[in-house]
C-alpha cells in the first residue's frame, strides 16, 4: 500500500530555514524528513519522553557529570608538555 503524501508551504526567516537545513544534515535527513520527524515526535509525545529521561538522568547523576566535566576541563587548562608558554 502506498501512502499519498500531502505538499505543503511553510514560510520561515532566512536563518531558521539555514538552521533548519543544517540541522536536518547533522542528522542525515533531508529537510522535509527532518520537519516531518519533529512535528512526529512533537505530537506523540517522544519528544517529551526523551525530555523527561534526560531530566531523571541530571538529576540522579548531575553531581557525577558536573565532576567529571571539572576534570576535563581542568586537563586543558594545565600546561601540555612541550606546549608554548
């Protein structure tokens, strides 16, 4: 079975659609999967599942990351050896 799909026309500033397109390429979509994915997720919910699950994850183990970010930032900030003063 074959599904028709509708056409339709969205009109957005210059920078949204650039950001839009990029995004969509980050990801290996083109535009249209890409909107069409979002309005998916957006309206099944997905989205804010994966929304709730990132929240439980900084706030059972947000301390834990914090550190460890501390660490790899305090890495870069000591002099490498062989590095320019």
């Amino acid at each position: 079975m074959t599904v028709r799909k509708k056409q339709t026309q969205v009109r957005l500033e210059p920078e949204i659609l650039a950001a839009g397109k990029d995004a969509a390429a980050a990801r290996g979509l083109d535009f249209n999967r890409y909107v069409e994915r979002l309005i998916i997720e957006d309206t099944t919910g997905a989205r804010a599942a994966g929304m709730d699950a990132a929240q439980r994850l900084i706030d059972q183990h947000g301390a834990f990351l914090d550190d460890l970010e501390q660490q790899f930032d305090a890495s870069y900030a000591r002099p490498q050896p062989g590095a320019a003063a």
